[in-house]
C-alpha cells in the first residue's frame, strides 16, 4: 500500500453576500414566499437576457485573491442543461471551461479553480 497515495478532492460553494442575484435584479432575501423573488430572466422566458451582477464578480475577484489564485482577464459562461425541481427554465448558467481564477491555495490545500454559477435554489 505504500506506493498509493490518497488524494481527497471537495467540491465547495460559497454563496457571496449580494443583495440580488447573479443574473438579474432579484432579491435573494431568504425567507421569502415562494415565487415571489422571480422575473423573467430566473424562468427563462424568451427574449429575457442576464446581466452579470457585479458585486458578485467583485467579491469572487476577492475571494480569488485572497487565496492567491491567477485571476484570468478572460473567463466564459455557458448553459448547463438538466433537470432541477426547483430550477423552471431548465438549464443552469455556470463557468467551467474557463473559470474566473485557478491555481491557489488554503494552507496545504491547493484550490484548483474558482468560478461563478447562479444558484439553482434561487
């Protein structure tokens, strides 16, 4: 067995402290009754198009530097398409290919990469 090394990978979210959500102007108060925090955008409805909220890229940006990760000048968005039950428009809007950091750190945990997707329970 000595010639096997274990290697543990998480996967961890973070929700970032913004008052609307990542795509759109909608609250994300918790607590709310349901479909209430919902436009056009969430549900997906033709036509409707996301806007990137800043404040999130902001403090993803910082996030990414505070644990020494290169943060990239270019980084893409794209559709994630599957079922949620509590995602109506049928796809999720997520970073993968090209994430908004990469590379940095937590003590001796190595961070891989950083990247920014809506939350599907939103």
């Amino acid at each position: 067995m000595a010639q096997w090394e274990a290697v543990i990978g998480l996967e961890v979210h973070a929700r970032l402290l913004t008052s609307s959500k990542i795509f759109c102007a909608c609250s994300t108060t918790f607590g709310s009754p349901p479909n209430t925090n919902v436009c056009p955008v969430c549900l997906g409805y033709p036509g409707a198009l996301p806007v990137l909220n800043r404040k999130a890229v902001e403090l993803a940006m910082r996030a990414a530097l505070a644990t020494g990760c290169e943060v990239h000048e270019h980084s893409i968005f794209a559709r994630k398409n599957y079922f949620y039950p509590d995602l109506p428009k049928g796809y999720q809007i997520s970073q993968f290919e090209e994430p908004l950091a990469t590379g940095g750190r937590i003590g001796e945990v190595r961070i891989r990469r950083i990247h920014m997707e809506e939350d599907a329970g939103n």
